[in-house]
DNA sequence: CAACTCATGTAATGAGTTACATGATTGT
DNA sequence: ACAATCATGTAACTCATTACATGAGTTG
C-alpha cells in the first residue's frame, strides 16, 4: 500500500522533526516557535489537530505517557509510511508560494514619508537584522567546532540543519545589505 | 477627525497603488498580480471586497465608468484620509510575520534524501533564480537609463519602485548563492 | 500563594485561494 | 464561431492566529 500524503506543509514539518526523534505536541509547539524553527513556524492550535490527522494517515503514531493537567501526554513517534512520504517530498520541487514582505511594501510607498522617520525605520530594520545575523554567526561557530567534518556528510541530520542555518545567515547578511544601502540613499539626499 | 485605518496590509498595499494613480479593481488586480508586485500579491476575489472596506471607511472613493458585463465599471481613487493614512503607516515599524519557506524547510529533511534527486532540487531552483535574477537586472538596467537622477530623490515613487527592485536583485542574488553553495557541498560529498 | 512551565484540547476569527457566476468587446 | 481580455461580484474552503478552557507540578 502506497503512502498516504499529508498534503500539508505543516504536516511535513511535523515529520521532519519526529524522524529525528520522538516529541510531545508541546515540545513539537516549541520547536516551531519563532525563532529557533529556521523558516517553518506553527502555534500549537494548529499543531494538535495536525498530528492527530498524521495518526489518522498513519504516518505517526504515540504512546501516552504519564503527564501533569487533564490530557494525557503523547509522545509521537514517525512510523515507516511516515518516513517514506517525508522522503519523497523532500526532493519534489516546491510548490511556489507569494513573497509577502510588509517592509518591502513600505518601501514601494517611502516617496509618501518624511526623511527622519523614514530613516528611523530603516535604521531600526537594519539593527534588527544586524541582531539575528550575529545570532546565526554565533550559532554556526558553535556548530562547525561541535560538528566539523560530519558537516560535510549530507546524509547526516547535522549537514542538513547546518545549510538551514546558512541560508539564514545569508538571508539576513542581503537583508542588512538592503537595508543600509537605503540608509545610504536616504542619508546622501538629506544631505543636499 | 483622525483618519481611520485599513488594519489588513493588503489594504496599505491598494493605497500604495492608488496613491500613484486611479485604478480600477481590476487593474488593481492586474498590478498586484505575481510577479509583477514586488513583494505582495493579491487575487480580485480579495482586492473587491477590501476596496468596499476602504470606501466604507472613505479611505478611498470611485467614479462609475461605463464598462463591459453585468456590473459597472469602477475607477478607484484615494482620499485625502486614504493618503494621511497611508504615509503614516509607511514609517510605522512592520509588524513581525512568520517566515515560512518550504525550500529551506526541504532542506531541513535533506539528510534523508537519495543525493541525485536532491542535487536535481537545487539545481532547478538555482536555474529559476537565475531567470528570476536576469529579469530583474534587466528591468533595473531599463529603469537607470529611463529615469537617470529621479532615482536618487526619495520623493518620487521611481526611486521608491527602485528601492523595492533593488531588494529584489539582492534576494534573487543571495538565494542563487547558496542553491549554488548547497550544489556544491553535494557534489563534493558525491565524488568521494 | 503566586507565577511559571508543562501539557492537551476546542472555538472563533482572520487572511488568502479557488471556484462559481455573469456578460460585453475585441481579435483570430 | 471561438478564445481572450475586460470587469465585477459572492461563496466555499484552507490555512494560520488568537483566545478560551483545564489542571498538575515546580520555583521563588
């Protein structure tokens, strides 16, 4: 029997993270919490209904374990058919979807603003990116002296969490690039 | 009377277009079309009833043209509100959204691909970037030469059309990067 | 004893996509 | 004649966020 596809995102999400181990709802919720999820984020309204629909497809299965509140705490596991949707989808190219970026939005408004808080904004952007990049370089360095070389081995989990993280870095190095080359602009006209 | 505001950003982005000039929906539609909205994309089935919000909050207003079918067609311009309302938004900090993108999310899960297919992944999205990236080039290399020095004034809505550009080159740039960079490592592990 | 973390669940709301619906004009 | 473009409107659906709801265990 061929393998029942989530259809989701989300649900590929959620097997990406249980088939590097098993996880409770509640750390699957932290996990995908911005902003330690690299590009992939769910609250855990979204998530419980999700992994309970996973159960159904059989694509993950739990097992109840003693917990604190009303529910019982489950901790999911991927199952076989799980692993093998995943790993079909993760070469299937990637259905596109709209770019939606509310700075750049404010940008193709910015003849609209005065100089000064149009600058404050880009500015505060600037340093908000300046953040996260050094964040991500911190990360990365931490990562290569604890790694080394099975990050060069692309078939280990730690390759592939490795280029998540680069594409990071490289998205908030171009971000801040953008950003202070506005500056520039915006800087050398008030200047005149 | 203090102007009301939109509260949807796709609200912002109408007046953002309607600020330039009137529009109908459906060049409203047309124009926020991807790929020819940098950054932001909307189908009529949501810019219609978004416009009659922003009439009913007189944002903007319309002037009925004659038009082909069952309805009339509509010419929609901003207000003196719609304008305040939409200046004052430019400068105000963007509110945080969730990135969410299922290249990067794939890659998360690459550890588990066969190396073929995932070489294939990434070399058509680099092949896409590429495309993407000459395109934009090209409109940047188009727009240089039409508008020469009105680039370099914040206040005209070419420079801020170029700004918006700009950040697109640089993103296309930064993500054909590391598609190549990610090509790269796999080739390497492949021929050991 | 108050606040925080752990832990799951549902419901309401909002944002966005796709589909259904109508119909005139223009170009092939 | 047929297809494409122009032109608006509504409804159904999916996806995501926020809020409501419960309640034990731990820390200060």
């Amino acid at each position: 029997m061929a393998p029942t596809n989530p259809a989701t995102t989300l649900g590929y999400a959620i097997l990406g993270l249980l088939a590097r181990q098993p996880l409770s709802g509640y750390d699957l919720a932290a996990r995908l919490k911005t902003p330690v999820g690299y590009y992939w984020t769910a609250h855990h309204g979204q998530i419980h209904p999700e992994l309970q629909r996973l159960v159904g497809d059989r694509l993950v299965t739990y097992n109840t374990a003693a917990g604190p509140g009303p529910y019982a705490k489950k901790v999911y596991a991927i199952t076989r058919d799980g692993r093998a949707a995943l790993s079909a989808w993760v070469t299937e190219p990637p259905r596109p979807r709209p770019n939606r970026d509310e700075l750049v939005l404010k940008a193709a408004s910015l003849w609209l603003a005065d100089p000064a808080p149009a600058l404050a904004l880009f500015r505060a952007e600037a340093e908000r990116h300046a953040e996260q990049l050094a964040q991500y370089e911190a990360t990365r360095a931490s990562m290569e002296a604890r790694y080394g070389e099975r990050l060069e081995r692309p078939d280990s989990p730690e390759f592939a969490e490795y280029v998540t993280l680069r594409c990071g870095i490289s998205y908030e190095a171009h971000r801040l690039r953008w950003c202070r080359w506005v500056i520039a602009r915006l800087e050398q006209a008030e200047a005149q």
